[in-house]
C-alpha cells in the first residue's frame, strides 16, 4: 500500500522523509521518491525498487531545504518503474505530488488535459492528471487550485502537494484514503499512517472525507468542504511503533481480514458505471468472447479455491465449459487448450511458480491467458495477455483472506462483464449481482465488527484433533478455503467434504462431539445441507453452522449459529468466508500459533 509523509519547518527535510518512509516499509512498496522545495526549484529524486535505491540515487545528488513530500508506492496504474514512481509534477516543475488511491476517471481527466489544454504527460499513472490539473487551476492560490482540483477528481485520494509558487506551505486532502496530520514547534508534518511521523510527534489531527489541509510551520488550518476552518480536537498517540505499523492489530492476518470493507471498495472501484461492468483493461470484444469454446482457471492454493467459484458462475450465466485446475497438476495432463480457449490464471502474488508455468504453457498452445492478481508488473502479469488488478493493497500475512474474496469478487466483475458483452445476461440479474457487490463493504463490516465472538467459538474446538468442513454448491467452496485457512494457522487437521458425500464414506469418521462447521447460506440447497446437518447431529456431532441472519430453523440442528448478513444468493460466499477466517484466525491465537508465519509456509512460492 502506498505511503505519504511530509514535513514542512526549519530542519533538513531530505533526511526526514527519507526516516519517515522507512517507517511505512511494512506496508509493502515498488518504488519511493520525495520533492523537496530547494532555492529556485522543485528538486524531484525518485525510483523505482526498495529505499535503498533511493538512498543511493539521493548519495550522487541529495536535495536540501525544509518544505518536502515523500512517497513510497504500490502500483496500480502502470507497473512500476523510475517515472511511474511519485512525487508527480506537471509540465512547468513548479508543482510536486504525492498520492495514494486511485482516481477512477483519470484517463477522461489526462485526455481533457492533453487534448484542450496543451499539457504533456509522462507517466502512465492516474496521480500524475493531479499534478497537471493542480497547475492548470493556479491563479496565485494554491489552495484554490487544489480545490478546483478535487472538484473534478472521482476515487479516492490521500494527498501531498508543494509548490515553487507558494514555497512556505505544504497542503494535504483526503478522500477514502487515510491522512493524519503530525504537529510539531514550528514544524509540521503530513502522513498517511501514524508511525512515519512518530518519532517527532505524538499529537495528531486526524484529517476527514472531504477537508483540505493548509499546512505553514508555525500553523495547521483544516478547512472543509464549504472552505470554513474547522476546529479539531487533537489525537495523543500513545501507542508504539511496533503496534501503530499494524494498525493495533495484533497480527497482519487479522489487519488484512478487517480491511475487507477497505478492499472490496477499492477492487470495485471504476468498474461499475450505470448498471454495467466498465474494465478498460479488457476491452473484450463480443466476437472474441463468442469464440472462446472454454474456459480453464488454473491457480493454487487459496487462488484455486477461488476458481472454484468461478466455474459456476462463468457456467451459469456465460454458458462456456469451464475446468478449475491446481496449476502443479494443469501442465502434467496436457489439458485440451487450443486458440478457442480463455485460460485464467489467479494468484496474488503474481509470482508463484506453478501457476506461471502453467501460464507458459497455455500461451504456447494458443490461449488467450488473462491474469487476475494482486501485484502490478508482477511475472504473471507481464506474461499473461491481460490483467485484472485486485487493488486490493499489498498482503503480508502467508494466510491468503482479502486477497482471496477480492479474487472472487474479480470473477463476479469478470462473469458479468464478459456475459454484459456477450449480451447474454439478463439485465435484471446483472443488475442485481451488480447492487450486491457494492452491498458487500457495508455487509462485511458487520460482521467484522462482531468479530470477539469467534474468540469464543474458537475455545471450543482449540483442543479438537480433526475438523470436518461441510457444505453444497458455493458453500462447499468456501468450506474448503475455511479448510485450508485453519489447517494452516492452526495446524489442526481439518477436511471439506461436498455435504451429500458424507454418507459416502465419511460419516464414519463422526462421533460424539466431533466438531463439524455446516455451511448452509444457499437458499437453492439448504434443505438437502439441514438432511446433511441433522445425520451429524444424529451422531452426536458438536455442528457449528453457518447461516445466514434471520435463519431459525438452523438453531434447533446446530450447537451454535453464525450469522452473515442476508445478500444475493450469488455473491454471499464473499461474506460467509470471512466468518471461516475469522475462526481460523482465533483458533490459532488461542493455540498460541504464529499466525502470520506457520511452520513451513512462505508467502510467495517461487519453487515447483
Ligand atoms: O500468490 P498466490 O495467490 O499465487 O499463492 C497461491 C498459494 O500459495 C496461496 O494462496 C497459499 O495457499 C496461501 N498460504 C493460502 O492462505
């Protein structure tokens, strides 16, 4: 995730900046830069790769002055790269920029800027349309300009600006993007996370939705949205850095579970306009979907289990074949992929060995390959034909959980948009997909913000040596992930059985007080799941079931109930995952498990 930091006041700004960045390292970054304000100029020194490189850039020419913006970026428009690294300026150089958040109408922005008004770009990313828009607007205020800015942007926006024009101020505004403000004796400071400026203050503003920030050295005027100065109290912090650089959380893992919300809005982001699935970076044709005989989805791990989503639903309303495969078995059988064939290739990291060579693999034998992963200019990405980001901010934690629903809720974009093009959906199903997803941030919060109740349930099956997993449909999906998240936070052996198997085979495995977690969210098989339920109830099972709310009838078969939220059928796995990785989450913590390093495991598998 990207991160800001910025300092105005009568100390050395370039070592400032540079201390402050390392402090947000942990949020996990491609490239850094800072601007400094020096005597005659905006002194612009950036690059793309970790901070050491921009240590070293800065040892053949470090900038001096005491008015300054850092960044450290995580792409996502444009890979990264030197130019595509921020700060940003316009053409003049008289403007500096940072940014984190992604402004969703940027490319309408940039061609308005290069076409009406003359301005050249040279970065492929959407932060650099702010830098151009904010000198296109100066008139002798920044501020105004900054506003006139903001009033044209749509997405969201933590933001830093200096300018050669007004050199004694440094402004910050945000937007669905977090910024605090550090105060200082006469100096001050802008950041996007606490721990960047907590070696020299304590005492923060917390900046809201919609303010813009004039910051001097000796003053901080907050304004709002209608330019009146607002009074705010001022934050202690009293926290140290090693909880600030998790949020408070006591691990990554459940950083990243809690910001779902977060992430589902920034994976939806500009991909929904008037009822219809907008990807630009698409841009499929309905002759090319038409040609498409199949489709495979080829990942591993939690990425797979997220394909397994994805087939239904590509089945259902594309109409197409589709196989789901572990990407270490796909090149081993010489699965049938032709130029007929759409193969996609799902993996956070973008760089698991595996799913790459499988990726190798389908393009040598004709496939159009799309990519859906986390990292932009990861190895996936660049070999694949075309990729959808998740935008979902960088994941630390080896247990795979935001990234995870926001590759299903790519496949939900990626189905509708696909069957949109096709002309194959019925607009009203469209529509109603469509609603749930931006229905989905709201819904996960709740049930996020009831999250110490799993503390509870995970107590009662800590001591369990085995866990059977069970569900039908989309609830069988999930319960396999719900398998895979605990058995490997928690080490405790844990299978996912389609429910109606279960009087195939493994019902002989259940005995009394056997702990058994019963999905059962699917309206279209829930009572064949309740049959499924009560044969382990029968056997004296200690059943956990997950329902969705308002479901009585599930009380009377079950020891205890969680409840999701109620949401379209279609897109509830995203939300009844999250009750799953919470008590993965818990049952590890009460174990006293590493959490966010399990034996054995590594976040990015680069090894076949
Ligand atoms: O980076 P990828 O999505 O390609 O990683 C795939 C798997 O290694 C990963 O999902 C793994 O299963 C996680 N540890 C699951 O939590």
């Amino acid at each position: 995730m990207c991160g800001i930091v910025g300092y105005i006041g009568s100390r050395e700004v370039t070592p400032l900046l540079l201390s402050g960045l390392k402090k947000l390292e942990y949020r996990g970054y491609d490239s850094a830069g800072i601007a400094v304000i020096e005597n005659k100029r905006v002194s612009i020194v950036k690059t793309a790769g970790k901070l050491l490189n921009l240590e070293r850039k800065l040892e053949e020419y470090s900038p001096t002055g005491h008015v300054g913006i850092g960044h450290t970026r995580w792409a996502t428009h444009g890979r990264p790269s030197n130019v595509n690294s921020h700060p940003h300026n316009g053409c003049s150089n008289d403007f500096a920029v940072v940014h984190n958040g992604i402004i969703e109408n940027y490319l309408e922005l940039k061609e308005w800027l290069v076409d009406k008004k003359g301005h050249d770009f040279a970065s492929e990313t959407d932060t650099e349309v702010i830098a151009h828009l904010v000198e296109e607007f100066y008139d002798g205020d920044l501020v105004q300009a900054v506003r006139e800015t903001l009033k044209m942007v749509q997405g969201s926006y933590a933001v830093g600006i200096i300018s050669l024009k007004e050199p004694d101020i440094l402004i910050a505004a945000r937007k669905d993007s977090p910024l605090v403000i550090g105060l200082g004796k006469g100096e001050n400071f802008i950041a996007s996370d606490i721990p960047a400026i907590l070696n020299h203050t304590r005492d923060v503003y917390m900046v809201e939705d919609g303010e813009v920030v004039l910051l001097t050295k000796e003053k901080v005027v907050i304004l709002d949205q209608d330019n009146k100065e607002v009074n705010r109290d001022v934050y202690h912090v009293d926290w140290d850095i090693e909880a600030a650089e998790k949020g408070g959380y006591e691990y990554f893992m459940l950083k990243e579970i809690c910001e779902q919300p977060e992430a589902f809005k920034k994976t939806l982001s500009g991909r929904i306009q008037q009822g219809k699935v907008k990807l630009d970076e698409l841009n499929f044709t309905r002759e090319q979907i038409k040609q498409w005989e199949k489709v495979f989805i080829v990942a591993c791990g939690t990425a797979y289990h997220s394909g397994l989503i994805g087939k239904p639903l590509i089945e259902e309303y594309l109409g197409i074949p589709v196989e789901v495969d572990i990407a270490s078995e796909f090149r081993y059988r010489n699965p049938l992929v032709n130029n007929k064939t759409l193969a996609v290739f799902i993996s956070q990291s973008g760089e698991t060995a595996d799913t790459l060579a499988a990726l190798r693999e389908a393009k040598r034998k004709g496939a159009t390959t799309l990519a859906i992963t986390n990292v932009v200019g990861s190895s996936i990405s660049r070999v694949a034909d075309y990729t959808f980001y998740l935008w979902a901010g960088p994941e630390i934690a080896v247990a795979s959980t935001k990234a995870y629903t926001t590759m299903l809720i790519a496949q939900y974009l990626l189905c509708v948009y696909m069957a949109q093009v096709k002309g194959v959906m019925p607009e009203e199903k469209g529509r109603e997909i469509l609603t749930a997803l931006q229905e989905l941030p709201e819904k996960a919060k709740k049930i996020l913000d009831q999250k110490e109740l799993y503390l509870d349930i995970a107590k009662s099956i800590k001591e369990a040596r085995s866990l059977f997993f069970i569900g039908r449909g989309y609830d069988y999906n999930i319960a396999q992930e719900g398998a895979l998240k605990l058995k490997e936070i928690s080490y405790i052996h844990a299978e996912a059985y389609a429910a109606g198997e279960l009087k195939h085979g493994t019902l002989a495995l259940i005995t009394e007080k056997s702990p058994v977690i019963a999905v059962a969210t699917q309206k279209s098989t829930y009572e064949k799941t309740l049959s499924n339920i009560k044969e382990v109830t029968a056997r004296d099972a200690f059943v956990i079931g997950v329902a969705e709310e308002g479901d009585q009838e599930i009380l009377k078969w079950v020891n205890k109930a969680i409840y999701i939220p109620k949401i379209e059928n279609t897109v509830s796995p995203v939300l009844a995952v999250i009750p799953l990785q919470l008590l993965a989450y818990y049952t590890a913590v009460v174990r006293g498990c590493n959490v966010d390093q399990p034996r054995n495991l590594a976040k990015s598998v680069t090894v076949e």
